[in-house]
C-alpha cells in the first residue's frame, strides 16, 4: 500500500498544535470590514481549535493516520 498523500491546501490551513490538536484561522476576516465592529475584527485575528466532528476528516487530509 502506498503511503498518503497530504493534502496541499490542508497544508497551508491547519496547523498542530503540541497535545495534538488542529488550530485553524476564523472565517469572515479578508474583505468588506468597514461595517464590521472593531471587537469583531479582533476576535476573528485569534485561531481556534477544530471541532471534535471535523478532526477525523483533517487529519485524513493531513495524513496524520
């Protein structure tokens, strides 16, 4: 069997943290922030961490099985 292949973009959008978790950057913060408040703003520069549902369908993008 082959090994996998990581997913190029996946690459790019997540990153491990060290208990092995996925951080991920908020949506909502590349255009049209004028009517945005400036604590919305704020709050999306932050990365959060990937919900429970989400992890195993990642980490298959990111090879991590």
């Amino acid at each position: 069997m082959p090994k996998m292949k990581s997913s190029g973009s996946a690459k790019k959008r997540f990153e491990l943290t060290g208990t092995g978790k996925i951080k991920r950057k908020r949506a909502y913060h590349s255009h049209i922030l004028t009517k945005k408040s400036p604590k919305r703003k704020r709050e999306l520069r932050s990365t959060a961490i990937i919900s429970a549902v989400d992890e195993p369908r990642v980490k298959r993008l990111l090879a991590l099985r």
